[in-house]
C-alpha cells in the first residue's frame, strides 16, 4: 500500500520534530530546515531527479551529496532516509508539515492583511499585536497586499478566519439595508 504525500510528510516531519524536541535542537533544525526548504524551492528540478529511476545511482548520489555534507546529522539522517525510500519528491512537503509542527509549538499564525493605502512598518506591528491578542496567539506573522478597491479599513485573512473591516464590506452592507 502506497502512502499519500500528506501521509509521509506528517509521519517523517513529527518523528524529526520529536527527535529534535528532545535532542534540544530543534531550533537550529528549524534553520536548517528552512534552508534546505530554499534549496529544493530554487531547484524545482531537484527532486524529481533524485527520485528518478532512468539516472545513473552514481549520479543522483552526486546531486545529493552537497545536500549531506552540508546537513548536521539528524538532518544529513532525514535527507538520507527520504532518499533511500525514493521520497525526495515529498521532502518540501516534509519540511511544511515540520513548519506546521514548528508553529504550534510557538504559537504563531500566519495572515494577509489588505488595504487600499502601503501599511507602514508601525500600522503592520499594530495590526499584528491586535489581531494576536484576538486569535489568542503569541506571534502574528504579517504579509500585506494593496488593493485600493477595499476603499479604506483592513481584512486580515488567516487559515480559516477573515476579519473584515473593510470600507468596501460596510458600503456594500448599508447598500443591502437600504434595499430591503
């Protein structure tokens, strides 16, 4: 029985996690993890050839090698594994569920905020405090976009909350009572 790419990240990325938990590593694991993560990112081609069954062993062996000598050894042990299993396709998928793992722990969440107007560096920090304080999380991490048909106000999306503040929503709201 075949294992879905979900399946195989959460199982490899919780057993890495709990190792590095233990071992007291888990933030330099994070790092390096993140780094790796850029890595496959910038080398979309990369694991498709280390999986690749029509290349030479020799030569995928040579693709991963920079990838191990560079890794510390839990890491150099996961890379290891994920290769001899033929799974390298499901390394950055690995790496996002460690992220996931990683995030939990440190109560983080991730959200998009949008405006009509650039949010200055202090309006993004406020916005962030507020919104932790209302999710009951620790850390907001912020990414922004500008959208000027919002008119004026913020949405802040994050996983499965949307907070709508909008000029736009509240225009549209009024519109709506107003033809009833």
């Amino acid at each position: 029985m075949s294992l879905n790419r979900a399946t195989v990240a959460k199982r490899y990325s919780q057993a890495l996690f709990d190792l590095l938990s233990e071992k007291d590593q888990l933030e330099s694991g994070y790092t390096e993890l993140q780094e790796l993560r850029r890595i496959f990112q910038d080398n979309p081609q990369l694991s498709t050839m280390l999986s690749d069954a029509s290349l030479q062993v020799a030569d995928r062996e040579a693709l991963l090698q920079p990838l191990l000598k560079q890794a510390s050894p839990y890491i150099k042990n996961l890379i290891q594994m994920v290769y001899d299993y033929g799974r390298m396709e499901n390394m950055v998928d690995i790496i996002d569920q460690f992220q996931v793992l990683y995030d939990e722990l440190h109560h983080t969440v991730y959200a998009e905020v949008t405006t009509a107007v650039e949010l200055s560096a202090e309006q993004k920090s406020q916005i962030e405090a507020v919104y932790a304080k209302r999710v009951g999380t620790e850390k907001v991490v912020l990414s922004s976009k500008v959208d000027p048909d919002v008119i004026g106000g913020v949405i802040v999306k994050a996983a499965d909350t949307i907070l709508d503040g909008s000029l736009r929503t509240k225009i549209n709201r009024l519109r709506q009572q107003l033809l009833a």
